[in-house]
C-alpha cells in the first residue's frame, strides 16, 4: 500500500478534525486525486475481498449488521460513518491503515450509494454483494427507479463471488440474470409479504409473491410482549431479540444473515453476533436528555419513512414526536415525496396525546402536510435545539420522544443531542 498516500490522508483528516469538522470524504476525495490507484491496491491485499452493500433503504444499519457479525471471526474495515461514497472508503482505509502503511484487516465491508457504487466497483470488483431494494428516492438524482435497478445490476455484474438479492423486490431479484457469480437470495415469509412493500405494491400494485428459495427468512415479528424477531436459515427457526427498532431492521438481519452465510459461518457465531448489534448512526438511536429518552430516527423517502413510522408501536408511551425536515442537496431538494407518506398512524391510539411538531428548514411545509392526513400540529419551530428543548421540556420524566429527521437535520441533531444529553 501507497505510504505517502496513507500519511496524506491521516494528516488531511487530523487537520479537518482540529478544525472541528467530521472529515470523513475530503481525505478520500485528496488521496483519490494524488494516488488514483491507491484503493483498489489496498483492498487486493485483504484476503477475504470486499463486501458491498447497496440498495435504496436500509444500507448503513445493514452494513453494521454484517460487520458486527463477521467480526465474531474476522478483522473487519467498514465506513461506519455513513460516508457512502468511494472517497469515503478511501478515508475509512486511510484512517485505519497504521503509519507505517499496513491495513491489519482481513475483509471490507462498505455502504455505497447506488450511483456512487457503480465507480466502486469499476476500481475494486467486490467478491460479495448484498443488493437490498429498490425504491423512488432523490429523483433529483437518479430518476426513476428503473435506472437505479440499472445501477444494481452494474454491481451484480463486477461481483465476483457471491451476489446475495431481496427475492422480494422484483426488480432486485432480476439481477441475478446479470451476474456471473453464485447467487442467493433473503426475503420474508409469505405471511408478512404485505407488510414490506415494494415500490409497486407502494402505490397499490398486487403483493408479489416470489419462488425463489430464501438462504435466509425473516418469520416473524415482535407482537405484545414478545420482544423477539423469528428467522429461519441454516434449516431451523431462532428467535432473536434486535437492539435495532421496527420491523424494516428485521428484514434487514434476514439479508446480513444471508450474505454472513456465504463466509460459511456457523449458526451461533451467526446469531452471537446478530444480538450484538447496536443501533446505526442515527437510525434509532437513544439518548437520555434530563430523564427522557429520546430516539432519532432518520427518513429520506416514502417506503423508509412509512416503515420508520412503524417503529412507534413498539415505543411504549410516545409523549412527543418530533418531524424535522430539511431541504438541502443531501436531502433532496425536492420534498414533494411527502406526499407520499400515510400520516394516518401518527393519530392511531397507541400514539394517544402525544404532542406533534415539526421543525428544520422545511417545518411550515411538513405542518402542512400533517394536517391533510388530520394530524394536528402544537408547534412548528424550524430550529431544531429549540424545538427538541420543547419536547423534551414537554414530557414528564421518564418519558419517550421520537425524533424523524432527513439526513443533514439529524448530522445537526446528532450533535445537539450529545451535547444537552448522552448517548443511551
């Protein structure tokens, strides 16, 4: 590995991080520009390859998932900052490597956006691939979904291993016609099928019903007091109990268990693992503000917002939510997706009397966008410190509040909440 590469990307991200800033894509985008060549002969020395991991919803939670669990065995590289680009993998190698060039890993594991995986994989083939879903998110961006699929299958075809599929989604599942690697596939029960939508079945098309064999099952869900999600795999069903909320996690373990067994790996080492899981950078997490707890939970188009909004049957006592929107290029700039959300649930009677508000740059807009689905709106406060102190302030002691935001809100909530509070 490129020594000089190594030691100007850890001296651009300690200069970054003096300044205050996260650094975690301008090392990557220095040493990209200095050393193009520089990831690919990194990543050739790690022996068990690379794992990518792409797809609409679901990447970072699932990255962390297959990382947690192959760290019962190996020595793991992963961006777990939520950096999906290449130039974030190059930090995250950088910042790993030691100075005197060695990067003491046995396999990488990346999240990469769906445009931005394609580059990938034209500079380090992968050996495996976990394809998740694909969904209409920042049209902005990538247009319809059927050039997203597009973008899937250009990673499904630089896969030279072992590619593993959400039989579920059928425009994911059609990607094994173009790759040359094994495939597998995870998905869930028939039962369940109607509960995890594709975009179709979204916007009221028929529930499709696959054939293909799943490596991996998800079987059941948390219900009253059962706490725990049923999978199958490895021929026999097993109950485990996710540090990760809402049932959208619990099909994301079904395809971290699907692609931890393409490593051979056995079912306890699988399931140790799979209960070692924490919740992902701001996707559920908790933390404790003045004897509240309060979970962030971040949002970024129709089918994850609708799934993320399910978390809250399992949140005993929601006394305040929290919609925070903002607009700016990570987001989207577009918000009109909004409109495609079903905001019925957040006046359901699990939800009760729990106070309503919306913030971010775009607080006005989703206040709006509540009161056509009846839901009623006690304050709209575009800062985001002021309106979590709100909330907070709002709920007894001992109390929930919930936290949805789009991506760059909940970076700024992130830091807000780690400063008034702690991390639970």
């Amino acid at each position: 590995m490129n020594l000089l590469a190594v030691w100007l990307g850890k001296l651009t991200l300690m200069a970054l991080r003096a300044l205050g800033r996260r650094g975690n894509a301008l090392p990557g985008l220095v040493v990209e520009k200095v050393f193009p060549s520089f990831l690919a002969r990194a990543m050739a020395r790690l022996p068990e390859g690379v794992v990518v991991i792409t797809g609409t919803n679901g990447k970072t939670t699932t990255t962390k998932m297959i990382a947690t669990i192959l760290g019962e065995r190996y020595r793991v590289l992963t961006n777990d900052t939520g950096s999906n680009f290449v130039r974030g993998a190059i930090t995250a190698t950088v910042e790993h490597a030691t100075w005197s060039g060695e990067l003491p890993y046995d396999v990488a594991v990346f999240e990469l956006d769906e445009a931005w995986a394609v580059r990938f994989v034209a500079l380090v083939p992968p050996r495996r691939a976990l394809l998740l879903n694909v969904m209409r998110d920042q049209l902005d961006r990538f247009g319809e979904i059927d050039t997203t699929a597009g973008l899937l299958g250009a990673v499904a075809a630089a896969t030279t291993g072992h590619v593993v599929l959400n039989r579920d989604d059928e425009r994911v599942a059609a990607l094994a016609g173009r790759t040359t690697a094994q495939v597998s596939y995870y998905g869930v029960a028939p039962e369940l099928r109607a509960l995890f939508p594709n975009d179709e079945e979204l916007y009221g098309g028929p529930v499709f019903m696959s054939e293909h064999p799943a490596s991996a099952e998800l079987r059941g869900l948390p219900a009253g007091e059962q706490p725990y999600i049923t999978l199958r795999f490895g021929g026999a069903d097993h109950e485990v109990l996710l540090r990760a909320d809402g049932p959208h996690n619990a099909q994301n373990a079904a395809g971290a268990v699907a692609l931890a067994l393409t490593f051979g790996m056995d079912t306890e080492t699988v399931l140790h693992g799979l209960r070692n899981v924490s919740p992902a950078f701001g996707r559920g997490q908790s933390f404790d503000i003045d004897g509240r707890r309060l979970v962030l939970q971040l949002v970024k188009n129709p089918a994850g917002f609708r799934q993320t909004l399910r978390t809250l049957d399992g949140v005993t006592g929601a006394d305040a939510i929290v919609v925070a929107i903002n607009d700016d290029y990570a987001d989207g700039r577009d918000v009109s997706w909004l409109w495609d959300v079903d905001f019925t649930g957040l006046v359901a009677p699990a939800i009760g009397d729990a106070r309503r508000s919306t913030s971010g740059t775009r607080a006005a807009d989703m206040a709006v966008r509540l009161r056509y689905d009846d839901v009623s709106v006690d304050e709209v406060e575009p800062d985001l410190e002021k309106a979590v102190r709100s909330a907070v302030e709002a709920v007894p002691e001992g109390g929930h509040v919930v936290v949805f935001s789009t991506y760059t809100a909940m970076w700024a909530l992130h830091a807000i909440l780690l400063r008034i509070g702690q991390a639970a």
